[in-house]
C-alpha cells in the first residue's frame, strides 16, 4: 500500500469531478454529505415515480409502438402525454 501511495500523483486534474481533490476541505465537504445505503437499497427518486397500472390496447397500437423498437413503452407513454396535454383535464 505504500508503494501506491508513493506512485501517487502530487495533484489530480479532473475537470469532471464535483469537487477539487486537491483541497482536503473540499473533499471532507463533498463526502459529508454523502448517505450509506446497502446493495439493493435504492435512493430518493429525482423525478416522480409512475404508476403501474394493468391496461389492455388494440393489437394494432401495441404492434405499432413495438414496431418502433427498444423504448417502446417510453414513445407510448410520450404519446399519451402529449394527449392529455393537448386536451387538457376532464
């Protein structure tokens, strides 16, 4: 382990990292913040989660979406979206 320490660059430049890792304050600051979670245990959603629901479409809607391949079911929910927007609320 003292070999790799040794090898170790005197600073890291990372443009994509979100904190400097070269200033201890900022490292400490930026793991603080951080919260354990164990394999399997998911975090707080960023966008609000869907709801499943059991639902039954002509064969002809489902072929079409399908037809359009991988992400299907993200193009429909779009669609139907796009729907409600454009027709507003009951």
């Amino acid at each position: 382990m003292e070999a790799a320490i040794a090898a170790a660059p005197d600073r890291i430049d990372d443009p994509e990292c979100p904190y400097d890792p070269n200033d201890a304050d900022s490292v400490a600051a930026f793991w603080a913040k951080g919260e354990v979670r164990r394999p399997g245990q998911r975090g707080p959603q960023k966008r609000p989660t869907k709801v499943a629901v059991t639902v039954r479409y002509s064969p002809e809607v489902v072929d079409y979406f399908k037809a359009t391949g991988e992400g299907w079911q993200t193009r429909m929910n779009d669609a139907l979206r796009e729907y409600v927007k454009q027709h507003g609320a009951p």
